[in-house]
C-alpha cells in the first residue's frame, strides 16, 4: 500500500525522520520486500524554516507556522495526507494532532492533552506522583513568585529551577552547578515565567531513553547521552543539545543493563498511567547512586537523540507508523549493533547571543563517512546559512564510540569553525572515561 506521510517540523531531528522515511521507500522499491510489509510513501513536509535536507526528500514542502491547526491540516489536506510525524513539541502544545485527527487524518505524536507530559513540568510532577510513577524527585510547585524565591532561601540542599513551560531545553537552572542561591532567587524573581517548579538537584550521568508507543504498547530504543551544556568540559549555559552518542549495545560505557531495564519500566509505568499515548516518549534519566530518576519527559523524539536512534534503526519506520494507524503496537524494533556519535555545527555566541549570518560549507558530499543532518539555517541563492539556532549536525557511525567520534570530527572539520562553534570533546575517550569513573565513585559512596 501507498501512504502520504505529511512531516510537520523543519529541524535536525526532522530531517532524520525524513531520512528515515525516504529507506522506507528505497525498501518499498525493492522487490525483496513482502507483500506483509510492502507499504511504500510519499513525503509532504512542512515548516517555518525550509531545511535544504528535508526539501530534497520531499516531494512537496511548504513554508507555514507549524503551531496554527488550521494551517496544517489545510496542507495535509492538499496533499492527501494518511498519516502525519509531528516533530517538535510547539505543535503538540498548540493541539495539531487533535486538529488532524479532527480532519481523518493519522497524526503518530499526542494530543494535547497527553502532550503536557512534556509541555507542562508541574502537571507532569504531579501526574508521576499520583499514579506512583517511580523515580520522581521531591518537588514543590510556584505560581507566587515571592513564595518560591522563600522557598530557596530556606530550603537545605540544592535545587533544580525549572519554568513549567517550554523554553526549548535553555530555562533550566542548577543551584550548586550552574548559579548560586541568590543567583537561583534572582533567576525566579527576575524571570517572566507564570509557574515554576523546584525540586531536589539530581546527582549523576544523564541518559535518554527514547520509546515508540501506540495503541498501549511500546517499543524501546538503546540509551543514548545529550550534551547540553554549550562548552566543552560540560561548561556554560544549557543550549538544546551539543551532541551525543549511542554505544553498540542498549545501555551506554557509564550503565549496567539492569540500569536499561529499570529506565525501561518507569517508561512502562508511565506509558500505563497515559492509557491513549501516541508518538514517541523520551524519558531523560539521571543515573543516581540510587539508580535512575526522571529528569523529565518529552513527547516527541530527542534533538539530537533523533540523530542516534534512527539511522540505525533497521525496522521500517513507515512500517511502525502503519501499525499504530492501525491499531496496533509497534513492531519488534531491531537496531544495528553500531555506536553513533552526533554533534552539532551552532552559530557562535549561540544559545545565549547567537550571530547569524555565517556561510555553511559542508553538504553531504563533503561529510565523507558521516551523515550530515540541517537543522536551522537559511537556504538562499549562494549557499546556506546560518540563523540564530542550531545550524547543522554530523553523525558518525561504527562498532565503538571512538571510532564513530573520529568520522563525526573529521566531517566537522571540513566545515571549518569560521562562524561556528562545535563541542569537539563529545564522544571522545577521556569524556567517556569521565562518566564512566563518576558513576564508579557514585556507586562506591
């Protein structure tokens, strides 16, 4: 069967699904294929920004605010949309995949009301706590301001100060690690953020698992680790991810595979307590001493764990996306046994005073081994450049972190840092190591 796949959303991550998509249809082409999973697509995309990547995949792309309902389902109706990916949380917030199923149209990411998982920290604070989802940290919830900074200042311990919206992975702020005390109090008073939410500071390594859920079933994918911190040595502000990397096997150098497993069933306690959820759940973990706690959920793939988990995804995406549309779980996901590393080329000054305007020079011709993913950038006449967010990823591919690290550097450099800045110590043996004595000592304590 022939599907319209519409793909809603123009960065990095999206340009993976449409990576993705476009094996679908090389396999639907191939004569090898069964007639039990001979469904073959064709791929609409649309966004506020053209991203060159998805353009050439695309047999259509229009140029529209994702987050107006009406806008979407109007271009999905053009094109005869039987299914739609929506790819950033700001859709999912604003209700698009109500609207399209409104229309008859599948949309494989939540309706709004399921999207708040990730859109609305304190309802997902409260939503573990009341269905006795495990690894919740010990919070406390603030629409009063003055209360919160009070709260802080009494408070025994660090905290970590979370704005209970979405502030594209940059709100967050770390009492002990990033600011002080006073600074955490400025931060809230200063801030124009209506609620916020304070909870007990984590203590660990961070990972990402990523699962694939339809229909009350769902299917998991190998761990990977974000880097979100702007500088190498994990210093300067929160951005939206540096880069990250996957190992050959489920869990990563730092994890045991029953530290997998335990990340495996808080996602299977929350999948549970949503009953209807759709799309991907990304659970981020902190591996603690005590095991993993939930830093947070989102409710769409991971940017850049999009860039990990689906270029050795060797189940037919299209294929999980037909299954949920009709009504069943996702099929047994199988993976390469391959480490991914992935990092990201920003505009400098980038998150905090990002210049744009830079000439981006590598295409996939230049990346040599690696992939190369678009995120954020401005296709003109000459060439593409850079905007004020995230310009484009690199992701290397082998049979250990190290050895994928060095494709993903030597694609880097060919572009050369000229109005770039790029995090060169992710994926690379002594960061590795790094993580790995950390948990040994947090376990040792």
């Amino acid at each position: 069967m022939r599907e319209t796949v519409l793909l809603i959303g123009g960065g990095g991550r999206e340009h993976a699904i449409a990576r993705a998509l476009e094996d679908s249809e090389a396999r639907g082409a191939s004569s090898s294929r069964t007639q039990a999973d001979g469904n073959e697509v064709d791929l609409y995309a649309c966004a506020g920004n053209r991203n060159p990547g998805i353009a050439r995949i695309a047999t259509g792309f229009k140029s529209l605010e994702t987050t107006d309902p009406a806008a979407v389902v109007e271009y999905a109706e053009d094109v005869g949309a039987t299914i739609a990916v929506i790819g950033p949380e700001a859709p999912l917030e604003a209700g698009v995949a109500d609207a399209l199923e409104d229309a008859g149209v599948y949309a494989f990411g939540p309706k709004k009301a399921d999207a708040r998982i990730e859109t609305d920290k304190a309802f997902q604070r409260r939503f573990m706590e009341e269905n006795d989802v495990p690894g919740c940290p010990d919070f406390e919830t603030f629409d009063d301001m003055e209360a919160a900074c009070a709260f802080i200042d009494d408070y025994e311990g660090d905290l970590a100060i979370k704005p209970a919206g979405l502030t594209g992975g940059k709100g967050v702020k770390v009492i002990g690690d990033q600011v002080t005390a006073e600074e955490g109090t400025e931060y809230v008073r200063d801030s124009e953020y209506d609620r916020i939410v304070l909870e007990e500071r984590l203590i660990g390594e961070e990972f990402t698992v990523q699962a694939f859920v339809a229909n009350g079933e769902f299917e998991t994918a190998p761990a990977v680790q974000d880097h979100k911190r702007a500088y190498e040595g994990d210093e300067g502000p929160n951005t939206g991810g540096m880069g990250s990397y996957s190992d050959a096997t489920v869990s990563l150098p730092f994890m045991t595979e029953s530290d997998y497993e335990e990340a495996v069933s808080i996602i299977e306690a929350t999948v549970d307590a949503l009953e209807d959820y759709r799309g991907i759940l990304y659970g981020q973990f902190m591996l603690t001493a005590e095991g993993p706690k939930v830093i947070e959920f989102n409710a769409r793939f991971g940017d850049p764990e999009a860039m990990n988990t689906l270029p050795v995804l060797e189940t037919d995406f299209l294929d999980v996306l037909v299954a949920a549309r009709d009504g069943e779980g996702p099929p047994e996901l199988e993976f390469a046994d391959q480490a991914t590393v992935c990092k990201y080329g920003v505009p400098e000054g980038y998150p905090t005073d990002p210049k744009a305007g830079a000439k981006v020079r590598v295409d996939e011709e230049s990346a040599g081994d690696a992939l190369l993913y678009y995120a954020s950038v401005d296709e003109r006449g000459d060439g593409i450049y850079t905007t004020t967010s995230r310009s484009f990823a690199v992701v290397g591919i082998a049979d250990s972190i190290t050895e994928a690290e060095v494709i993903a550097e030597d694609a880097l450099e060919v572009a050369g840092d000229e109005g770039l800045h790029m995090r060169h110590d992710i994926g690379k043996p002594d960061l590795v190591q790094r993580r790995i004595d950390h948990v040994e000592s947090l376990r040792d304590d």
